[in-house]
C-alpha cells in the first residue's frame, strides 16, 4: 500500500478581498480535486484572502499509481487560470516507512 501527498500554495486573484470571496476559488478546486477520489482539503492560510494552502491525500495499491494521481490533480490546479500555481510539496510513503 502506498499514501502520495502533495500541498499546493496557490495564489489567489487580486480580487479575493474577503474570505467569502476566497471561499468561492477554494471551494470549486476542492470539489473538482475530489473527483479524482482523493482527499483534499485547505489545511492553511486560513485566515489570508491571496494565498490558499490545500493538501491532497491518495492511497493506492502501487506507487506508480498514486503519481498518476497527483501527477493529475497538479496538472489541473497547474491548467486554472484564475488561481497561480506557487509550489507544490509532495511525499510518497510506502510500506516500509516508519512514518
């Protein structure tokens, strides 16, 4: 069994001035990430309009096959165009780890 994680630092456009508008960028990407049968969800920046911080989570049977599916959802937070891609952290962990 095999958990790949990814955090995604997104920049939010410039009119994300409250944290209602901030919610109806986030909001979208965390449904559209969520069809790719993973677990996503913001886990910082909470309290900052431009920036959003999500976390991604899938577990599957072969590495290679968890890749693929964060290889999918960072290209499809890469390919929006309202929101700027900043960095992307991601870890594989595996059977063998100690984590």
């Amino acid at each position: 069994m095999f958990t790949e994680t990814a955090v995604f630092d997104l920049l939010l456009p410039s009119d994300s001035r409250s944290l209602k508008q901030k919610r109806s960028y986030v909001r979208p990407i965390l449904a559209m990430l969520k069809k790719y049968e993973v677990s996503a969800a913001e886990v910082g920046f909470h309290d900052l309009h431009g920036r959003a911080l999500l976390g991604v989570a899938v577990v599957a049977a072969e590495a290679a096959q968890a890749r693929a599916v964060i290889d999918t959802c960072e290209n499809q937070m890469a390919g929006r165009p309202e929101v700027e891609l900043l960095s992307v952290k991601r870890r594989l962990y595996g059977d063998g780890d100690d984590e």
